[in-house]
C-alpha cells in the first residue's frame, strides 16, 4: 500500500496557531482578550474568544493574516431601573 504524502499545513500546532491568531485579536479586542478555541479549517482558523464585555468568533485567513470577528453575546449595563 503506497504511502500518500502528508498534507502540509503552514500552521501545525496548537501553540503555532494561538501564537498566530494573539497578535491580531489583541490588535482588535485589547490585551485583555483570552482565545478559548482555534481550528484550523483549510486555509482559516476559526475559534472563539473572550474579549471585555463580549464573547466573539473569529476567523483568520492563515496566509494573509487577516483577521475576521463578529460578536455572539455582548454584556450591557441596565438602562432601566428595577420595579420595586
């Protein structure tokens, strides 16, 4: 059984990838953003983050390095005041 070549991914491991994706999500989110996941999906990584007061998705193309988010829950003060 003939062996196939490995399918060679610039971004490999887990540190590779958090390493690659810290740098434009703290550009975007300040440097209190946490990343929770990263993925690689092809030519992106996706994941999540917790950045204040919100927690975003992302998606970075690995070749350019550009950076994607669109936020999933965003935290807001009450602007009303409670009854009773």
């Amino acid at each position: 059984m003939p062996e196939t070549a490995p399918r060679v991914v610039m971004l490999k491991s887990v540190d590779t990838l958090r390493d690659a994706v810290s740098g434009p999500l703290t550009d975007r989110c300040g440097t209190q953003a946490r990343m929770l996941t990263a993925e690689l999906h092809g030519d992106e990584v996706r994941g999540l983050a917790l950045c204040p007061g919100r927690v975003v998705r992302f998606v970075m193309d690995a070749q350019t390095s550009r950076l994607s988010t669109v936020d999933l829950l965003r935290l807001t003060q009450a602007s009303r005041k409670p009854a009773a």
